[in-house]
C-alpha cells in the first residue's frame, strides 16, 4: 500500500479545523481525521462540515466507539466520515457490529488497540473481527502518566514491528510521535502516517522553528509520499 498522510485535527472549533485541514490539503495530506476534542465540541455537525467544505476528502472520524457500535458507526457515515474507529477494548460484539455498519455504508472501519494489556494480540483481535486498518496506538493520558511515575515514555513505535508482522491489514502507528519519527512510519511498515499534535496542537511552535507551516508540512507529505 502507498502512503496516506493523515492530519488529526484534534482542535475544539470547527472554523479552525475547516482553516487547518484546507492548508492541510493544499500542502498534498490524503486524509483528514475528525479528532475526538472536535467530535466531542461539534458533534456529527463537525463532520457535516468537513464534508461540505471537502467533498471528496477521506475523512476518518474518530470517535473511539466503545457501545452502541452500528448506531455510532451509522450516524458517522450518513454525515460523510469515510472511516470510523472502534476500540479493541470494547466487547467483540460492538466490532463486529461496528465491522457490519462499515459493510452496509461503504466506509472503512479502524480497530484501535489502544489500552490492551497485550497491544499485538489486540491488533490481531482486531484483523480477525473484520476491521480494515489497525491504529496502534499509546494514549495521551497513558503515555504522561508512565513518564510521571518516572518511567520512559512508551512510543508506539517501540512495538510496531511485532504488530506489522502479526497482521495483514495496514497499521497507523499513533500517539506522541515526532515528524520526524512520523514519516519514518511508512519504511518501519507503518504506511498509514498520522500527523498530530506538532502541527495543530503545537503549531504555533512549528510555525516559529519552521517559518510558514504550509511549505513545512509539504516537505514532509513529499517526503512519506516518496517512500
Ligand atoms: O486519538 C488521539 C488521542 O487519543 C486524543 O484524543 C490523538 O489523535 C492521537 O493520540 C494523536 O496524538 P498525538 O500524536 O499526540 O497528536
């Protein structure tokens, strides 16, 4: 599979995430990801929003449905998400039904095995209930509660390469990566490339280090595109 880039627009106002992914787009992103902060303030209208304003964009909308799997699933893709994310730690019964909504909307669906006590066999969970891609991912409140104990901050590249070769569905590697380490991704078997936090979160700082953030960003889509 060739590399997709895609930007998590984890921001909490619409009119800034319609702002950023429109650069996005211009700067060569395939993939726009309604972040979970962006549902959780602007709800299915977010979506709505991003569907009016980008047609014929990919958009993932990632509302980690744990519950209530078909309905969640079902609302996203009648406002216009692509993809949508289901948990690995939910119960089997919500993938699966999350799997079926995906089947009978045309949209793809992605298995997060963030939380798993064992993250491989949750990827594999994932693939053999039906999900399209897994997101193997360490969450934000895991990865600063780890570091606050002391610990080294766990990445999830540090078992990417056990969850590549434990299946065959493409795999996103998510949570606190660096660009730098996020357009690694692709030659590590990782060809789905979330782009998050430094360019939206701490854009403001990208923007100061790099100068315009729109000729940044298309250095590093040409550079995971090219791979
Ligand atoms: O899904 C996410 C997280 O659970 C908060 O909602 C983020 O989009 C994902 O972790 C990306 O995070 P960063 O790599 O820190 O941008």
């Amino acid at each position: 599979m060739k590399p997709i880039v895609q930007i998590s627009l984890d921001l909490t106002n619409i009119d800034e995430a319609l702002e950023t992914a429109a650069m996005a787009l211009r700067a060569g992103v395939d993939w726009l990801e309604a972040g979970t902060p962006l549902i959780l303030a602007e709800g299915l209208h977010g979506v709505r929003k991003l569907r009016e304003a980008f047609p014929d964009t990919p958009i993932v909308a990632d509302l980690k449905t744990m519950d209530g799997g078909y309905l969640e699933a079902e609302m996203m893709a009648k406002a216009g998400a692509t993809h949508v994310v289901v948990m690995a730690r939910a119960h089997e019964e919500t993938i699966k039904c999350v799997v079926k909504a995906g089947k009978d909307y045309g949209i793809g669906v992605m298995g997060d095995n963030l939380g798993c006590p064992d993250m491989v066999a949750g990827a594999k969970f994932l693939e053999d209930l039906g999900c399209d891609y897994v997101i193997h991912h360490i969450g934000y409140d895991e990865r600063r509660g780890i570091a606050a104990a002391g610990k080294p901050m766990p990445s999830p590249l540090d078992q990417l390469k056990e969850v590549v070769a434990a299946v065959k569905i493409p795999v996103q590697a998510v949570g606190g990566l660096s660009l730098e380490q996020a357009i690694q991704c692709p030659k590590l078997g990782a060809p789905l490339v979330v782009l998050g936090a430094p360019l939206t979160i701490d854009a403001d700082a990208f923007k100061t280090a790099d100068g315009d953030l729109e000729a940044s960003l298309r250095k590093i889509c040409a550079a995971i595109h090219g791979q």
